[in-house]
C-alpha cells in the first residue's frame, strides 16, 4: 500500500489533510480536519469522495515525487486515465461482471 497525503481548505475554508492511499489498483481518499498534536488521537479519519479537482492535485503531487523516483510513472498513468474517462477507480473484486 503506497499512501500519500497533503494539506488543502474545504468548501468552508478550513484547513484539512488528505490521504490518498492505493492499494489493489484502487484509490481511496480519507479527509480529516487540521488539529494539533494534543488533539491529533482523537480525530477520526473520513472517506471522501474524488473529485476532479483532487485527482489533479494528486497527480500534480505524485508528478513531484516522480521526478525525483519516489513513484512508479504507472501511478500517474493511471490517474491520467481516470481524469481522461478510459478508466474507473473501483475495487476489481467489486467490480461488474
């Protein structure tokens, strides 16, 4: 599992972290809100959902780590597939058959 995470704003301007983990050929997203240390245990991960702006800040992010060999070019591949409608971000063990 490969895991990947940054800082941004909500809809309502407050600061939150992202974590994008891929495992499996899929991604999921988890959000949770900006907090200090003290309060850093008791924050609850939540999923979120992809939206086409955040598969464009994490394939700008992944672009970052690949140039300096951080990342395989398949990850970023397969983000520009998603974003270019040729592929879908679901579970292959959920998928239809």
């Amino acid at each position: 599992m490969e895991s990947f995470s940054w800082k941004d704003k909500d809809a309502d301007g407050n600061k939150v972290v992202y974590e994008a983990r891929h495992f499996g050929g899929w991604w999921q997203l988890t959000c949770t809100p900006k907090v200090g240390r003290a309060m850093k245990d008791e924050v609850e991960p939540e999923p979120a959902e992809f939206t086409e702006e955040i598969w464009q800040t994490l394939r700008e992010l992944l672009w970052r780590k690949y140039q300096r060999r951080r990342v395989s070019w398949s990850l970023i591949e397969h983000i520009d597939d998603i974003l270019a409608g040729k592929a879908t971000n679901e579970r292959r063990d959920q998928r239809k058959k």
